[in-house]
C-alpha cells in the first residue's frame, strides 16, 4: 500500500501521518492519559525514557516521545530548539522511515508524527507500528542467543542499510531487533540518507562494536569474540555490500 502523506496543522502543533492507515489522528493519539483511560496503554523500555505500547484503532503502536540524552537533558529535557517544520525531529524521523519502507528496507512502519511547539522551541512524538515477538539484540546476547550466525545476519542487515546511504545515527544492540522470521533496524532519530562512503559506515560498525563489548559479549575473551561474533559479522556485512 502506498503512503499517503497527509499533515493537520492547529495553533503551535502539527501531525504528519499517513492516511493509508488511517484517514485521521488527532492529538488524542499521543496522549499517553487518553490511551490509559481506555485501558489501551502498557509500558516499555526502550530509547531516553521508554516508550508506550497502545492498542490504537490501526493495532498495536509504539508512541515515543522524544527526549533528549547527554548534559543538556538535565537543562532542556524534552525540548528542542525551533528551526522549521521539517526540520522536526519527529517529521524528520518519519520521512526517513517513510523513505526505507519505500526501499523495502526492514525499519518500523510509521503511522504518524507530531510537533508541539513551545516559543522557541517545540516537543514531539513519532507512533510506529509495533513488531511483535521480537527481541533486542541485547537481549538475545544476555540470553546466550548471540552465535555466529546470529552475528551474521545482523552484519547483512547493517549492509544492506548501509547500500542504501541509510546512515543510523545510534547503531547499538538496542536498536536491533530479532524476530524469527526477520531482523529489524529501529530508532532512526536523527539518522539521514548520505552519500556512501567507506568513512560512515566504518564508524557505524566501531559503534556497534562498542555497544556488543560494553554489554559483556567478550566475557569469555577478545579472541572469542572476534572468532565467533565480530569476524563473522564483518564476513556477511562484506558479502552483503558487495553483492
């Protein structure tokens, strides 16, 4: 089903969404308290503050609101600088999602995005459909599911984002899920098309590298981890590319 971009504009606030999925959302969709009310509302971790997990007229979704990391979000929280409607972190996010799916690339699919501003600045909210049955890749490693073939299929699918210039600009063990039939890239926050290019995506792969390590996975040594997890993830991200 093709996308149709559609955006409601009210004082300060606006929602991009799609109305393949659904012909309207309203401000009622981002609101935590409304879906709670209806008993429609579970949490769950996952990203700066967690997300919720809605039960929305479209099927389960997850609404994320954005919230910034670092130093700054002890002062600024969850508020961004103001620098034009596009340039929204959450209709950015949404036309970067939109643009994957269209190259049928394994992202979320995203129903609707929304800004609300604030003077200055604004807040915002992305809603995605919710992938079922699905860990992250950190938790398969803490469960001891994290094998060379595992590794493997996560290095074809960072290539064949990578093919695409799709540049993720928080490549980690968190934002990989695994289903049985599928892996996913999650949370493109801030990530972008780019021109391809050799220096990106290596820093790409040194981040996740740093993630797979910080969360334990050379417990049993770094020349393990190199034999079993890191070597064969580079073999199958090479191939991949390459193809």
């Amino acid at each position: 089903m093709m996308m149709q971009e559609r955006t409601h504009k009210d004082a300060g606030a606006a929602i991009l969404f799609d109305a393949a999925v659904s012909p309207q959302v309203d401000h009622d969709w981002f609101a935590p308290d409304y879906w709670r009310g209806q008993g429609a509302l579970r949490t769950q971790a996952g990203g700066r503050g967690g997300v919720a997990i809605i039960a929305s007229p479209v099927g389960e979704c997850v609404l994320r609101h954005y919230h910034r990391g670092g130093l700054v979000a002890a002062l600024m929280s969850d508020r961004y600088l103001w620098s034009g409607t596009d340039r929204t972190r959450s209709f950015a996010e949404f036309r970067l999602l939109a643009t994957i799916a269209r190259l049928g690339l394994p992202g979320p699919s995203v129903v609707a995005a929304r800004y609300c501003g604030h003077g200055l600045f604004y807040t915002a909210d992305l809603i995605t459909r919710f992938i079922a049955h699905a860990q992250t890749l950190a938790e398969c490693l803490a469960a001891g599911q994290l094998d060379s073939e595992l590794a493997e299929e996560v290095g074809a699918l960072v290539a064949r984002f990578h093919r695409a210039g799709i540049w993720h600009a928080d490549l980690n063990a968190h934002n990989v899920l695994v289903t049985t039939d599928e892996l996913y890239l999650i949370d493109f926050d801030r990530g972008r098309l780019r021109v391809p290019a050799q220096a990106w995506r290596l820093a790409n792969l040194r981040r996740l590298r740093r993630s797979l390590l910080k969360l334990g996975a050379a417990t049993q040594g770094g020349a393990q981890f190199e034999k079993t997890i890191w070597q064969p993830l580079l073999y199958r991200y090479g191939r991949t590319l390459n193809a």
